[in-house]
C-alpha cells in the first residue's frame, strides 16, 4: 500500500513539474515574441530614419550639383559675352 501512495505522489510530482514547465516555456515564447516585435519596431524606425536621412543627402547633393552647374552657365554666359563678335 505504502508503495502505491508514493508512485502516486511521484506521478503528481512529475505532473506538477510538467505543468511548471509548460507554463514556463510558454512565458518564453510570449517574451520572445515581445522582444522580436519590439526588435523589429526598432529596424522599421531605424530604416525610416536612414531613409530620410538618404532622401536629405541626395537632395543636398542635388541642389548643390544645381548650383555648380547654374554658377557654371553663368560664368560660361560671361565669358562668352565679353568675347569681341568678328564681323566679316
């Protein structure tokens, strides 16, 4: 008799670790899954910034490729106004 009550409290045992188990490896999954979406937040805004900060830089560089080129067909323009016209 002895012998059944404790492979009885055994298997409750085993089963009350099981169950802790279960409950802890879940909790795990819920952090990870927490954690993951929180990563993955962070990329999508990371990503977002350096985008902007791209789409600025090649603005910047667009305008002063605009300003190189217009202080360029000025000067060019000068030049070719103070050039003496040959009349034949």
């Amino acid at each position: 008799m002895r012998a059944l009550e404790e492979e009885r409290e055994r298997q409750e045992k085993r089963q009350r670790q099981d169950d802790n188990r279960a409950t802890l490896d879940f909790s795990l999954k819920l952090k990870m899954k927490k954690k993951a979406r929180e990563v993955q937040e962070e990329l999508a805004l990371d990503m977002k910034i350096l985008q902007q900060m791209l789409t600025e830089t090649n603005n910047e560089t667009m305008e002063k490729l605009q300003r190189k080129v217009f202080n360029w067909y000025t000067a060019w323009g000068m030049i070719i106004q103070e050039l003496p016209l040959h009349h034949t």
